[in-house]
C-alpha cells in the first residue's frame, strides 16, 4: 500500500510519498523563507500563493523521486487542519482533485497529530511494544507548544498546553526584536552557541519561580509572551549592545529550554510515562536537545527525539499517519474543510499497540 502525503499548513509546500508506517520513499519540502523574509513572520496570502505555484512541482517531484506513478498510490493524506487557511485550502484542494481523478480514498490528517507521528518514523519497535506505552509528547513548534499523553489503546488527552505564545513564537519574535531575521529559531540556536546563557535573567512563565504560587491547573500549561516582553525591555535599555546579543540570546534561549525540559519531566513522572517524545520545529534546537537528553537521562524517563529532517514541517509524517488510518478504514470525505483550529477531540490514535481493543 502507497500513500502520497501532503502538507500545506503554514510555509513548506511538501509531499512524500510513504509505504509503510516507517517506510519514507520521498520525502520533498519546498521552504518559502525568502518570500516572507522582509516581513519577519509569514503572511497567509503570500503562503497560499506560493503553495499554488509550486504543489504541482512538489507532489510531483515526490513520486519521481519514490519511483512510482500516480497509479500505484492507494490513498492521498492532506492536513486539514490547524493551519492559516488560505494555505491549507491550497493543499486539500489539490488533494481532492489527485483523490477524485484516481478514485482513491482521501485521509484528513491533523498536522498536530502528524508532529507527534514524527517520532515514531524511525522508531517502529516501539509501535509494537505495550511496555512503550503510555507516552508524553512535547510538540514544540512555531504553532504548538503542548504536552499530551497517549495511552497503549491510542486514547489521548491534553496534558497542557501554551496560554499565549508557543515556543517557535517566541524565537521568532525575538528575533524580529533584535533584527536577526527569520525564522529566528535556527538563527538564535546558532547565535547563542558563543553566548553565556546566565548572563541575563530572564522570567520562566508558569514555573512558580517569580514569587507568584503555581496553580495547579497550571501546572503543565506554558507562557511565553512574558518573556518576549522582558527581551523588549532589556533591549530598549541597551543590553544587546556592544556585542552582547550573543550573551542575550544564549540566556533567551535557556529560560525557553528550562521551561519545556522541566514541564516535560514532570509531566512523565506524574503520568509513569513509558516514554517522553519531543517533536516540532523547536525540537531541532540544539541546546533544547541536549538539556532534554541530560534530564532524561537523570531521571530514567526514555526519550525518543524526533529527527531534524521530521521535526520541522513535512508530508512524511503526513504520509505515515495516514498510512495507519488508511490502513484501518478510517477515511475522509470529499466535503473534508479546512480548520484553522487544533480541535479539542485528538481522537484515539491508530498507531498505539492496542488501538483496536
Ligand atoms: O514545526 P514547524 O516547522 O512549523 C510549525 O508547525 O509551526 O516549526 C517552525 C518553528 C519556527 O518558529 C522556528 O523558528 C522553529 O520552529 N525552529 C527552531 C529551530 N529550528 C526551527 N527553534 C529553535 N531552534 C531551532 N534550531
Ligand atoms: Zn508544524
């Protein structure tokens, strides 16, 4: 069975066309930086049209470079949802005509869900092993900063999740704030490798550590506009000058990373997790990576982080999920819509070991 993916939420046009729940034959993501560079963040209409002119391009690099046609693909996988909507409709419009023209079953896959899926592509023994089970999953990403957990049937429930900003948010917009560029994440990430990350204090929002008590409902939610304010104010006072935004963005980046690995932890402990997955963009940050490691390891939780090429967005792990919906019958319709929103029912998920109990 062959499912072609395709993913047009925020700014990669991407395709893959996938044969099995851990079988990538291609995997092509068309970035669209330059064209929302000068703007410091992406513009939705831009994102669209860019998406229609280069999915055609996209889709069909992603089936030369697999080695099949269009004839021996079984099911297409579309996000459909949470995304900025004109660039999403580009995306499961075209899916729509490559799934109405083949007679082939369309699969409406949550972008969010497919994040978490990125985990597990090159990890397919722990698909197959209850004692895996449950998992946490960090998704950190620039539209996403929430912990949830997955239970062996596939049952998920939101652990947490950001009250303002998410993660990705908050780099970008710093960036913008110092003028570094964009997207900020992969340019502070380098930057603060020659910084010191204690050089400035920064709030870490939602950890009870300003003097003002956690509450508990609180206690695996995130908050990121507070400390994008107070790099505002360190910056007006003249604290990146005379070369210290090195020392700046290092001690940005830490507070971020302290938040997510010590909120992650927690989160596995108190739910006995199997396993702790970190995914999404900001999963490729370097320091956020080996912090995570090192307190995973302190703590005996198993962490399994996805690898950079799944983190940022792409079809593969739009693809592979599909392949296990697809595999179970569960389709969409032509009338799929587009959803701005994440949605408050994930739904179980078809990859847990015991999914169909
Ligand atoms: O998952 P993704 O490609 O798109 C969303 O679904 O949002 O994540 C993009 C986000 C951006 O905010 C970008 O700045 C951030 O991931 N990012 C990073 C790094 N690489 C990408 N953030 C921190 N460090 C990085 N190395
Ligand atoms: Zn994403």
């Amino acid at each position: 069975m062959n499912v072609l993916g395709i993913e047009t939420s925020c700014d990669e046009t991407a395709a893959a066309v996938v044969a099995g729940p851990s079988k990538i034959l291609s995997n092509v993501v068309s970035s669209q930086i330059e064209a929302h560079a000068g703007y410091g963040g992406v513009v939705p209409e831009l994102a669209a049209r860019e998406h229609l002119r280069n999915i055609g391009v996209v889709v069909r690099t992603a089936l030369a470079e697999s080695g099949l046609t269009i004839c021996d693909i079984d099911g297409v996988a579309v996000t459909c949802r949470p995304g900025l909507i004109p660039a999403l409709l580009v995306g499961l419009s075209y899916a729509k005509g490559v799934a109405l023209s083949g007679g082939l079953p369309l699969i409406g896959i949550n972008h969010f869900l497919g994040h978490i899926y990125s985990a597990f592509i090159e990890r397919p023994d722990l698909l197959r092993d209850d004692k895996a089970f449950p998992v946490v999953a960090l998704v950190v990403s620039g539209g996403h900063t929430a912990l949830i957990r997955i239970d062996r049937d596939g049952t998920t429930s939101m652990l947490g999740q950001t009250l303002d900003d998410a993660a990705g948010e908050a780099f970008d917009k710093a960036a913008k704030i110092l003028d570094l560029g964009y997207p900020g994440g992969p340019i502070i990430d380098r930057l603060a490798r020659d910084g010191n990350p204690k050089a400035f204090d920064f709030p870490r929002g939602l950890t009870g550590g300003s003097g003002k008590p956690l509450k508990e409902q609180d206690r695996f939610n995130f908050s990121f506009s507070g400390i994008k304010t107070a790099l505002l104010y360190k910056v007006q006072a003249g604290a990146a000058e005379g070369g210290r935004d090195k020392d700046i963005v290092a001690s940005y980046q830490a507070a971020i990373v302290d938040v997510l690995v010590s909120k992650s932890l927690a989160a596995a402990q108190e739910y006995q997790a199997a396993t702790l997955i970190m995914c999404g963009g900001v999963a490729c940050n370097s320091r956020l990576r080996s912090v995570m490691t090192d307190a995973a390891r302190e703590k005996k939780v198993a962490l399994v982080i996805a690898p950079p090429k799944y983190c940022t967005d792409n079809a593969a792990m739009i693809g592979a999920l599909g392949y296990h919906y697809l595999r179970h019958g569960v389709c969409s319709g032509l009338e799929l819509a587009a959803n701005a929103r994440l949605g408050q029912e994930l739904g179980k998920l078809p990859f847990a070991p015991a999914f169909r109990a």
